[in-house]
C-alpha cells in the first residue's frame, strides 16, 4: 500500500524541523507522535477491515 509508506515519510519529513523545538520536552514529543502513529495505524487499520468486509 503506497499510500501509507507516503504518510509516513511526510509526516516524518514536514515534523523534523519542529521537533528540535520539543527536544526540552520529550514526553510531549512521544505523546504527539504515539498519537499521530496512532490515527496512522487506525486508517490503515479500517481501510483493510472495510476491504475485507466487502469481499
């Protein structure tokens, strides 16, 4: 899936200069990203439920 490998490289790729800001605080940095990943795997998660569902 495409799709997913693409959302995760520009989510990594648009956020790497903003977490030099969060480098002071690192638990906030973790939580942001555990949930970021989170939605990520949710969507991909659901798309292949609903796939299989459907068949």
């Amino acid at each position: 899936m495409p799709g997913t490998a693409v959302g995760l490289f520009i989510v990594d790729f648009i956020f790497r200069p903003f977490a030099k800001i969060f480098e002071k605080q690192p638990l906030v940095i973790l939580l942001f990203l555990s949930i970021l990943y989170g939605y990520i795997a949710y969507i991909v998660l659901r798309s292949a439920y609903v796939s299989e569902r459907s068949n």
